[in-house]
C-alpha cells in the first residue's frame, strides 16, 4: 500500500484525527499542544498520527491535503485546519459542536 493510501485510510477510518508533533501527551511542538489542548477540552477520544515517528506520512500528507504545515486536524473526512483555526473555532464553540457530532457519528457507526 503506498503512503497516499494510507494517509486516506487513516482519515477514513477516524473521525476525528489530528496529525501532529509527538503525542498528545507528549507534544513536540508548540502549535501542536495548543491544538491538542482545545480537542482534548471538547472531552471527546481522537486518532492521532506523530508525524516525526511517520517520516513519509510527513513527506506526502502535505500535498495530498494541499496544506504546508501541521499540525492538521481532521473531522469526517474533511480538513478543518491547524492549530490557529482549531483555537479559533474553540473559543467561538464551534470545534465543541462538531467534534462531538463526530464522536456521536463514530459510535452509531
């Protein structure tokens, strides 16, 4: 299986995934705790990917999501952003509606 399938896989099968720097509990970046932070304060479980312990997931996600930077948060499929538009969308109570409308979708499926 090559890498872009993978990466679709990976978005497919969670409904909420967030690749990022390091681990949620371990962060290696600060965008990436921030992000971490507002999707772990919606009280919901999430997928993640590290992507410094993923090299080619690194190399081709940006490409296949035609977004440069991570980290990248994704909800049903679609990319909602990195981590100034999740803050955004925290402090206006958007990311709590939709990530547990997503969390809702994943245990009814």
């Amino acid at each position: 299986m090559d890498i872009i399938d993978t990466i679709k896989e990976q978005i497919e099968n969670n409904g909420i995934l967030l690749y990022m720097k390091g681990s949620p509990n371990q962060p290696q970046c600060g965008f990436s705790a921030q992000t971490v932070q507002a999707l772990m304060a919606c009280g919901e479980r999430f997928a993640y990917v590290d992507i410094l312990a993923n090299p080619d997931i690194r190399a081709n996600l940006p490409k296949y999501a035609n977004w440069p930077t991570f980290p990248q948060l994704w909800i049903n499929g679609e990319l909602i952003g990195g981590c100034d538009i999740v803050t955004e969308m925290y402090a206006s109570g958007e990311l709590q509606t939709l990530v547990k409308e997503a969390a809702a979708a994943q245990s009814a499926g």
